[in-house]
C-alpha cells in the first residue's frame, strides 16, 4: 500500500512538473545574444550596445520585472553601491526591464543611483532571447542576472525572485574568471 501511494506521489510530481517548467536560462558557454536598446544613465538617454561593453570587459546583465517595485528597487540599489567592486574586476552593469525609456530614466537615477544604465526592452525582444520571460506574468522579465565574458559566452547565471543574492553571485562569479578572460 505504501509503495502504491509513493508512486502515486512521484507520478503526480512528474505530472505537476511537466505542466508547469521550469524557468530556463541560457546555459554556461552558451553565446549571449548581441543587443542594442535605448537606456537610460543618470536620466540620461542613449543607445547601449552589448556588443560595445564587452569589447572593454565582462559584463553583468541582469534582468528585473519592474521599475519601482519595492524588490527591484532594492536590486538595483545594491548593484548602484557594489558599482566601485565591479569596476575593480573590469566589469560593467546594465540592468534590463519592459519598461519604457521614460520610466526607467527616472529609475535610472532614483534605484541605480546615476550609477549604472537600466535598457528599455517594450517589446521584450532581448528578455526572450535571454530566456528571461517570467513564465507566471509574461509581461514582465524574470529576475535572472547573468556575468557575460568578454569573448560574448555566458559565464554565469542566477535566477531568483529574491533580489539579495545577485549582487553578491555576480561578484563571486567575476571573480572566478579566468584574469586572461576578466579584463582584455
């Protein structure tokens, strides 16, 4: 009776897992996609180039729902006070939403500090190629941040809805790259 109950268990499990997958994410060694989008620094706009940022060093991408949310407000705060440290391995920061330019040049000086850009994606082109779409509100991008080196090759992702530990991983994980592949 046991076993058939345990069964039953995994099966719906199975089932439950299939109905619902998992959030993807671009894997290690995948190529990045190349972009451009109009983003904001400082209240300021212009057009950021992926391509651009990698041709001084790696790059930290991240991916965030909403512009003035409690939880993306607090992100991107911590990416704006950890700037310097990033700096320091050769790294830049540019953080990605669905909101238009306008919202996020306010949030680019409110949340990010002037400290970073923040990328308009309205059209959520870049959030899809990424593999960034929040699959429960697909109106929004998934909080999903990634270390790109600078041959264009993802280095490192991590994906939670909890904004306290990107800043931290994205760090530890620049720190990780080999110094030949960190800074060119």
């Amino acid at each position: 009776m046991a076993r058939s109950l345990l069964s039953r268990i995994s099966l719906v499990t199975v089932l439950a897992a299939l109905a619902h997958p998992a959030w993807a994410a671009l894997d290690i060694g995948d190529p990045a996609p190349r972009f451009t989008a109009n983003a904001a620094l400082g209240g300021k706009t212009f057009r950021y180039s992926l391509a651009d940022a990698l041709a001084k060093g790696p790059v930290v991408l991240y991916f965030f729902p909403a512009a003035d949310s409690a939880d993306c407000s607090i992100e991107a705060h911590a990416f704006a006070e950890a700037i310097d440290k990033f700096a320091a391995l050769g790294a830049t920061v540019i953080g990605v939403s669905a909101d238009d330019i306008d919202t996020l040049s306010k949030f680019s000086v409110k949340s990010c500090q002037s400290r970073f850009p923040v990328a308009s994606d309205e059209s959520k082109a870049v959030i899809q190629g990424f593999d960034a779409l929040m699959q429960t509100r697909p109106d929004f991008a998934n909080r999903l941040s990634y270390v790109i080196a600078p041959d264009g090759k993802v280095a490192y992702y991590y994906q939670n809805l909890n904004p306290d530990k990107h800043v931290e991983r994205t760090l530890n994980a620049l720190r990780a790259l080999p110094k030949a592949t960190a800074a060119k």
